[in-house]
C-alpha cells in the first residue's frame, strides 16, 4: 500500500487530516480546535509521506518527526501519525488497540472539564455552582477539572498577585508571579467550595497556571493536603511554555504530599526524560494531538509506569476524531493509567457527521472500547461535505 495525498481541511471548529491510500482507504487525524491556523503547515508534509506505505508507521513517522516542536507545532505531525495508525488498523481489519498491543480495558475512564458552562463569575458560591451543575451530568463523570488561579478568571479580582495583569480573562502564559496572602486565600476559599459540593463522590482535579512561583506552589500543595486533590496541573509551566522545568517542578512534588501534573505541551517522549526519571511531578498528561500521536503517548505511559508516575492524557480540544483516538490508545496503557481528558464535538453537529462512536458515548463516567478497524469511526460523507468550506469541497473526493 501506498500514501497518494494528505488532505486537511476545516470541519466545524477542528481541522481533520486525511491520508489518503492508494487502496481505496483513507486515515483520518485531529487537530485542536483552538488551532486552525495550522492547515498550510499540515500540508508542508505531504511531499515526505507520498509514496511511503502507511502501514509501516515508524517509518514514515521518522522522516517527518523532526518537523514538529512544543504545542502548537506537534500538532501536524501527531495528526498525520494518528491518521498512519487509522490507516494500518483498516488495512489489517483490527482495531488501532489491537497494533498498540492489545487492550488491558474494556472501557475507559474519562474525566470532564469539556461539557460545562462558561463561568463568569469567580466567587466560591460560583466554583460550587459550576461543579454541581458538572455533578449532575448524564455522563456520570467520577471526575472533573477546574480552572483555578491564573487558568481563571480568578485572577482578575483586585488584588490577586503582584504582578501585572496582562492576559484579561483568557488563560494562558502572559500573567505570572507572586500572589498575595489574599489572593491565595480565596483560591483555597473556592477549592472548599467544590469539595463541598463534590464530596469524596466525585474526584476534583484543578488546573492552575501556568504562572505560579514555586513557594506559592508549594504552599498550595499543602494548604490542599486534606482535601485530596486528585491533581494540581500546570502550576509553574504548561499549555503553550514550550519548555518543561523538571527541576523546578521537582522541589513543588517533594515538598507536598497533593499531586502534582504536567505536560499537555510537550512534544516527543524525550522531553519528558526529566520529568519521570526525576519524579519531578506524581503525573503527567501528553495530548495524543500535540506529543506526537498515540504511539508516542504509549511510550510515555510505559515509561511513567515503570518509575510510579501516574498518566492522565490532555484532550479537551481534540474534537470527535480526537476522543476516538484516545480510547484506542487509553485502552493500551497500563495501570499508571487514571482517565484522559473528555473532547466534545464543536459545533454540536459534528456528532451526526461521524458514524461509529457508541450512544451515549459516556456511560458512568467511562466511555466503552469498541471493535471496528482502525479508529473505528467514519465520516458520513453525504451529511459531512455540506459543512465543508468552499475551498475545501473536494476533501472527500
Ligand atoms: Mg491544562
């Protein structure tokens, strides 16, 4: 079998990778929504993977794995390695599980941060609101992740932190430093709240930064300590830091006995060397669509494994496609192995354009493996081709 095309095109809010085989079979790779500026990039490595079987994933991936960087420029790569696998399963009748291994799970635990209500205010009453109105979800989530601190609108109450405000309400890398006294005792303030709500019935997983310095880490750790946290993410780098500071990241674990996480940005298992053979955090969390697709997150799981550090996979943003992707793998990880990240299809109609994914898709909070070739979804091509923009129209051709 041979590669003939790699198509990308924007579908809804996420653009889809399409690997198109001489055989009359096609593989198809997610991109995160927040990036569908990448589509030019994406296609700068059609002329290395033309030609190339497929099927032999390893080898197409080593000639184009040198043109992908930290998040936002390991998505192209991981999309096309993601679309490799779809194409392989297809080609030899089994499921992407079967290649990676063979599943150790029936079905996969899932976490939520995805399926929710923007918040708008930031006050303990409102962070209970919010996981209660998470609580009650269909899905049956057992667990759930907030937004803290600067990954929050928190941090835009007088008199938060020191430094400057940079960033307005979004996220993200532009506002870091010392917090006040004040500013610290209301993050714990709102993490009580949740608790409140959720009990020891459902586990509360807080993303938080980047952006915090290590002693406000550190006091964090431990002022959290009895309400056992399942992780505190990215407190010190993270989402699109395109480096790792295992070192520091190091002296927060250690000091505190509240796990500490990291990784959605990271790029390749060789940047996560230091983070596991440091135990420099309790968990990390590569993102299949940034890291370098799903093979390479089994690695790092396997590696994570074997020196006690635990796996909770990034995802959110991977979209329909993405989420297929990430229960092939998540079947296959080992027992370091605690829920990936639920994506959601954006806009809503993304769930009747692709056949295949189980209803509901989440059941208590788990979401089950299912058996078809490859990823095991497919486009229904008549309903999915009106949403392609004009350029674009000949995507499924
Ligand atoms: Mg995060």
């Amino acid at each position: 079998m041979k590669i003939v095309d790699l198509r990308c095109a924007l579908l809804g809010e996420n653009l889809v990778v399409r690997v198109v085989s001489d055989a009359g079979l096609s593989g198809w790779g997610p991109v995160e929504h927040t990036k569908p500026y990448l589509k030019s990039f994406v296609l700068l490595l059609r002329e290395e993977i033309v030609g190339e079987d497929p099927t032999n994933v390893e080898r197409v991936m080593l000639k184009i794995r040198p043109r992908g960087a930290f998040k936002p420029w390991g998505a192209a790569v991981s999309a096309v390695e993601i679309a490799l696998w779809d194409l392989a399963g297809k080609a030899a009748g089994v499921p992407i599980y079967k290649l990676l291994g063979g599943k150790v799970r029936d079905r996969v635990r899932v976490y939520n941060g995805a399926i929710r209500a923007p918040m708008t205010r930031f006050e303990p009453e409102d962070y209970a609101d919010s996981v209660r109105a998470m609580k009650a979800a269909p899905q049956g989530f057992t667990i759930v992740k907030q937004g803290i601190g600067f990954h929050s609108g928190m941090k835009l109450r007088p008199g938060f932190h020191y430094g400057e405000k940079r960033a307005g309400a979004f996220h993200g890398w532009l506002d870091r430093g010392l917090m006040t006294e004040r500013g610290l005792k209301h993050l714990v303030a709102c993490v009580a709240a949740m608790k409140e709500v959720l009990g020891d019935e459902i586990g509360l997983a807080l993303d938080c930064g980047p952006g915090m310095v290590v002693s406000d880490a550190i006091r964090l750790g431990r002022a959290l300590e009895p309400m056992n946290i399942l992780w505190l993410e990215d407190m010190l780098s993270g989402d699109y830091i395109p480096f790792v500071n295992a070192d520091v990241y190091r002296e927060v674990t250690r000091a505190t006995s509240t796990p500490v996480h990291t990784g959605e940005q990271i790029y390749l298992r060789q940047n996560f060397k230091q983070l596991i053979e440091g135990h420099a955090v309790r968990v990390v969390g590569p993102d299949p669509c940034d890291v370098g697709g799903i093979a390479e997150l089994k690695w790092i799981a396997e590696y994570a494994d074997l020196h006690g550090v635990l796996i909770a996979p990034h995802g959110i943003a991977n979209g329909l496609l993405g989420l297929a992707a990430l229960v092939q793998v998540c079947a296959t990880l080992p027992d370091n192995y605690i829920a990936f990240e639920l994506p959601w299809g954006r806009p809503d109609w993304w769930h009747d354009i692709l056949v295949g994914l189980p209803a509901p898709i989440v059941e208590d909070g788990f979401i089950e493996v299912w058996d078809r070739p490859g990823l095991g979804v497919e486009f229904d091509v008549g309903k999915a081709q009106r949403y392609l923009p004009e350029e674009d129209a000949g995507f499924f051709d």
